[in-house]
C-alpha cells in the first residue's frame, strides 16, 4: 500500500515535456527523523485537528487522521514544487490528448509498456505508418503535425485512434485517453466507439452567456438523466432537455440539477457507471456544444447544475475505454491497480491506482475539464464506499464501530485522492457543491480538509430509502414506528451534512418500484381519472406518498433530492434497452404528460412537490441547524416538530384525526397555516381551516424547559387529520 509507512516519489523534468513523471522510488524516511526538518510534521497544527477536536469517539484513531493528512500534504508539497500548484497540475487535459500549440496539432498520450505508437484516423486513412509517435523517458508517447497551408492536419469532427504496439510486437487499436468526443456507428449491432478529434471553429463553438448562479443555503436537488428524459420511447438530446425538462424543473421550484450519464459509457444499460471516456460526452445525447447549451440555459433560470462524476471505477472495455491502456505494466505504470485490487468483481469493472502521480493528474484534471470548460457548479462522487475501503464494502454491514473506518481495511490512497479533489474543486470554486455516496456513513467525510476531513460538503442519506422500502415493502402500515422514522431521519454525523431523499433512480431500476407503485400498483392504471370519486387505495397512496417525501425533506437533512418522475408518482420503473427486454425503450422515458393532465390525479401529487420545494425556498428551513422533535407519538401515531422558524404536524394514522391536537413550540405568537397536504389542490379532503389563528399559550416555568410541554416553552392547538401534515408559520401581531 503506498499510503502510511509506503514510499515516496522522487521526480525529475525532462525539457522537451513540461509534465513531470516518477523515476525511481525510495524509502520514506521515519517521521521522527531529526536529522532533516520535515515540512508536513505539523502541518499548520496537524497535532490538533479540528476533527479530533469536533468528534472526541475520534481520539482513539488519532495516528491513522495524522497519518492520512501527513500523505494528503507531502502529495500536495510535491505537486506544488514540481508543478506549480494544485490547480496547475489540474490542467493535464492543457498538455495530454489533442492540444494547440501555434500552428500544430500536438498529441500526448501516457502509455509506459507500448513498445511503439502511432496516430490513426480518417486524417490518414487509419494507416499509422506515416505518424508514427516518439516515446519520453517517462513513457509519454507524442507527434506534432503542422497545419498544411493553414488548413488543421486532423479535420474537426473526423475520427482518430491510437495504435500501440504491446510487448509480444502485436498492434491494438485504442481511443485516445484524454479524448473530448466519441461515437460510435448506430447501423452496427455492438459496434466499438471511435475517438473524434473536437475542434470546432470559432463560429460553431458555444458561448456562455450567464453566470454561475449563486450558492444556495440548501440544495435542493432534482436528479436526471437525458435520455430517459423524453415521452417518448427514445434516447432524448441535450437541447431537448434544457428547452422541456428545464422549465419543468424552474416550476417546481428546485435550485440544483444533478445529471446523471454524462460522462462516455459504451453500454447505455449501465446508467452511466462503466465510464470508458472520462473527458468525452456521451454523444447519444449531442454533442459538447450542446451540453453547454443545457448548462447555460439553466444558470439563466437560476439552476446550478451538478454532475454525476465516476471516478470510483472504469469500464472493462478495452477496445474504446481506458482499460484498454492496461497492457500488463507494473502497478506504478498504468491507470489500475494489478491483480486482485485492479477489479471490482461485483461490479465487473477495473479500479484506480490512486497513488499513481498520472493517475492523478487524470482524475483531478478531469474534475476541473468539467468545471473550467462546462461550467458545472460540482459534482456528486458516485460509489465512494468502493474508494474508502480495500473491501468496497461487499459483505459488510457497518454497524458504526469506528474500527471499521480507520484500520488496515481503509483505503490511504483513495482518501488522499479524494482529499486532493475536494481540496482542488473548493480552491477553483469555492462555491461549488460536492456531494459522497457512501453507504458505510464513514466519519471526517464531510469536514474540510483544513481540519483533517476528507472535504465533501454533504453525503447522501443513503439509510433513509431503506428504511422507506422497509415500511413499504415488508410491514404493515399500522406497524410503522413513529420513534423508528425520527431516528432515522435524524441519525447523522454532527455538523457532517446530509442531503436527504427518499427515493431516487436506485428505487426505480427494473426489477424494483417507485414508491407509487408501490402503494398503488396496478390501481394507477385505472383509477387515476380526477373526474370519479376517490379510490380508498389511491386515496391512501397518495396521501402516503406526500407525507414520505415531506417528512423526509424536513427532517432528514441539509439538503433534498428527488429523482425525475418522482415528484408526480410516475407509475413505471426504468429499464433500458439491453438483451433482456429485446433491446426495448419502452421503459426508457417519462410520461410527464400524466402531471399535466387536470383529469388525473398525478398532478395532486405534483402539486405538492412543488409547494414543499417552494416552502424550502421560501423559508430556509432544510438547511437550519435548529431542529427540535417535540412528539413522536406511537400511540397517536404523531410526529410533531420544528425546523427552522416553521412547526410540523404529521399524523401518520390511518383512520384518527385529531380536532384538537397540542403542539410545543419554542416561539411564542400567532401561528397559520402555510401548507397543508390535505388542502383539495393536491387531492386531499380540506379538512383544516386555513383561516384559524392559532394563538401560543406559554407552559411551565420560564427557564425550565423540562417543565413545559413535550420541553417546549409554549403550545397551541390544532386540527390534525388522519394521512396528513400540516405546516404552520409565525404570523404577525
């Protein structure tokens, strides 16, 4: 393992290529070496981490926190002296793959173990033996061509490959590491992508018009992809999106998009996970200069717009994916790890050596490519668990136990990568929202790296749609545990921020269900229709399907995520085309027609989507540190609660409504309604009266709050029914 108590690099430049690369190894010294000062010793008081002093169930683990941020800061120290900094390291995609320099095309590609390489494309008819590349000490392969007569050597928009000569003197054919675009011909069954060579003229290239928009106290986000995006049975484009979609998302009041399958993926059945081009868009949906459009048009709404980055794992694929450039090199000198560690054997994919210096220039490189050139406004790290842990995670159930996070089983080098991306992103973009899916709720994840965390700004609550699933799949409704959904709800790391969901496309893949199908099934096909009374099973989904989502974005963390379909009960799960289903797009899509219908009840359920977005909007209270819960009732099944300046009322019951319900609150004064799931526009029985002043009488003794109700120094009344949930805000004398 290169991390504690591993080796160190030692680099060296060579004057033809201004990129650095190792040359030989050497020991470490001890860390209690007196003989030389030692920069990262201390590290601006790395004996006194703000970790440590944030969580004391830390102390335990003290040498391991040390010694992560002791590798995070002589990687960096070594970056910075022999690139410049951090930043300027990021730039590879400046000095690797197709680049200008004056009147030349210049390529550079890192491949160690080729024995020889050429450029291939439609350029030169696929016959390399005319440019044939030069190989650097350090094994980066590159060749110039000047414009001929002024006119660019590789037109824009032809296709290109490298050809590389292996060890046993046999060619392969492999697309350009760093490549911006590729494609792949649609008439061949299973055809391999080709590279192509993206440089359009000044005239065709896109131009941003607006601004980043600013960072929002909590994002509350709307998770997409863009294929699956049309009504239609098809792949959707990135135009279409931004001109349909969009709107729809500005509408119900959400600030971030999170788009997912960005990134280059051979197989559209993957969902965007098995990247094989990490620099390229996935062209089934346009073209780069699209992709900007969307982006543009979204900042001009007042959208940030996130990506779905995979930097957990890669494609096998090594005609047109990067595990291609694995041509059985040591472990230092290729993109994956060797053997065993280089495969991830439930994913079927390769896994990056994060210790390699080229490795990360790739990475981080990448991060700042989709920023600096797409403008993204950050990222959401997919499959971070895999990252932390030499296990992945598999066969493992955290139990919390803090020896399962800092022992031999973590992953030193991942953590000092990912240390280094966050560390990057927030010194380019300070406003920029990078989000972790991890399972395992692995602590310091979300602190910055400044005081020894790892630099995230939120982690996803990846335990609430479990328990969601739990309660919708396996128990009965009237064993839903009031105590058990506050707990969950609630169960974060202290100041680690949480972006809540209670479904997002995970729930919704083949072979499981969205949470209205779930409550509904087979009834959201035939008693939908607005225009006929209420049927008892819809009524109850929907009712349900309200509370689940609300209750979910009050109380379960610092953010909101919802994915696509979500927010209107789409009846249908996803599937794309693969063997399985012949190839089929019928599952490929969203019916977003079913929420605009007024004679059908998708749009009750839409109509509340877009009020409690709007609540969060309006009043700040997902991202409020003051979070009291005042009932959780199993008898009454009640859970009462503030967040924020606003009182919560859910009652979880089935059939009890409650005319006169007493609910604690801190602040006293006049109270009203200012949302209501039983209110008739978003299909519920309009039970509660809107109008009603609910005026606070003061409990206990001033100053004991154990003397009040449910702890709280005041109370008021209200009328509670059964499936519902109420807000209620301070109003004016």
């Amino acid at each position: 393992m290169w991390g504690v108590g591993g080796l160190t690099r030692r680099f060296s430049f060579k004057a033809s290529c201004p990129t650095v690369k190792a040359s030989d190894l050497e020991a470490d010294k001890p860390d209690n070496s007196a003989d030389k000062p030692q920069p990262w010793k201390d590290m601006n008081g790395m004996q006194n981490l703000g970790v440590l002093e944030l969580d004391p169930y830390l102390a335990p683990h003290r040498i391991h926190l040390r010694s992560r941020v002791r590798e995070f800061m002589k990687r960096k120290m070594e970056i910075e002296k022999h690139e410049g900094s951090l930043e300027d390291f990021a730039e590879g995609y400046k000095k690797f793959g197709f680049t200008r320099e004056g009147n030349c095309i210049v390529y550079r590609e890192w491949a160690p173990a080729a024995a020889a390489a050429q450029l291939i494309g439609d350029f030169n008819n696929w016959d390399g033996r005319k440019h044939n590349m030069e190989r650097d000490k350090f094994g980066v392969w590159s060749i110039r061509l000047p414009d001929v007569r002024g006119v660019s050597a590789i037109p824009h928009g032809s296709k290109v490959r490298i050809r590389i000569k292996k060890g046993d003197d046999t060619w392969v054919d492999r697309i350009p590491a760093w490549i911006k675009y590729a494609v792949v011909d649609p008439t061949v069954f299973a055809a391999d992508y080709d590279g192509v060579y993206w440089d359009p003229p000044l005239r065709e290239r896109y131009h941003f018009k607006h601004a980043r928009p600013q960072k929002p106290s909590a994002p509350l986000i709307y998770e997409a992809h863009v294929g699956m995006s049309s009504k239609e049975p098809r792949v959707s484009s990135y135009r279409e999106f931004a001109d349909e979609v969009l709107p729809r998302i500005k509408a119900n009041n959400y600030n971030t998009i999170q788009l997912m399958a960005i990134m280059e993926h051979a197989y559209y059945g993957c969902f965007g996970y098995h990247v094989t081009n990490f620099f390229a868009v996935s062209s089934r949906s346009g073209t780069p200069e699209d992709l900007k459009y969307l982006i543009d048009q979204a900042h001009s709404m007042g959208l940030r717009v996130l990506m779905d980055v995979v930097h957990s794992h890669a494609s096998t694929n090594a005609v047109d994916g990067l595990a291609g450039y694995d041509l059985g090199q040591p472990a230092q000198e290729s993109y994956f790890h060797t053997g065993a560690r280089g495969y991830h054997k439930l994913w079927d994919s390769r896994l990056f050596n994060y210790g390699s210096w080229e490795v990360q220039r790739f990475l981080l490189s990448n991060l700042r490519w989709w920023m600096d050139e797409y403008m993204f406004d950050g990222f959401r790290f997919d499959g971070i668990t895999s990252m932390l842990y030499h296990h992945h995670g598999l066969n493992m159930r955290f139990s919390g136990n803090y020896y399962e996070y800092f022992s031999e089983a973590t992953d030193v080098e991942a953590v000092m990568y990912l240390m280094l991306a966050n560390d990057l992103v927030h010194k380019m973009y300070p406003d920029a929202t990078v989000i972790a899916e991890d399972v395992s709720g692995f602590p310091t994840l979300c602190r910055p790296v400044s005081e020894g965390g790892v630099g995230f700004d939120y982690r996803l609550a990846m335990g609430i749609p479990d328990k969601w699933m739990e309660y919708l799949k396996v128990k009965e409704e009237e064993d839903w545990s009031m105590g058990d959904i506050v707990h969950t709800l609630t169960n974060r790391r202290y100041k680690e921020p949480c972006v809540a969901y209670s479904e997002s496309h995970d729930q919704s893949m083949v072979g499981d269900k969205s949470y209205a199908f779930l409550l509904m099934d087979k009834e959201m096909y035939f008693s939908m229709l607005a225009t006929q009374p209420s049927n008892p099973i819809v009524d109850r989904g929907i009712a349900l399907h309200k509370m689940i989502h609300f209750i979910t974005m009050a109380l379960g963390g610092e953010g909101y995520l919802n994915f696509m379909g979500n927010e209107f009960g789409h009846p249908e799960w996803i599937d794309f085309p693969r063997q399985g289903n012949n190839w089929s797009f019928d599952k490929c899509r969203r019916l977003w027609d079913l929420a605009d219908r007024d004679d059908l009840r998708y749009k009750f359920m839409n109509n509340f989507n877009r009020a409690m977005i709007g609540l969060g909007e309006s009043f700040q209270f997902v991202g409020s540190s003051k979070q009291y819960i005042s009932n959780k009732s199993e008898t009454e099944r009640v859970i009462a609660f503030e967040r924020g300046d606003l009182v919560f009322v859910f009652n979880f019951h089935s059939t009890n409504t409650y005319p006169e319900l007493k609910v604690g609150c801190e602040i006293p004064g006049n109270y009203r309604i200012c949302l209501d799931s039983d209110a008739a526009e978003f299909g519920g029985h309009s039970r509660v009266d809107h109008e009603v002043n609910h005026c606070t009488n003061p409990e206990g003794e001033p100053g004991k709050p154990e003397t009040g109700y449910n702890n709280r120094p005041h109370s008021f009344m209200v009328m509670s029914p059964s499936r519902s949930c109420q807000v209620y805000h301070k109003v004016s004398e």
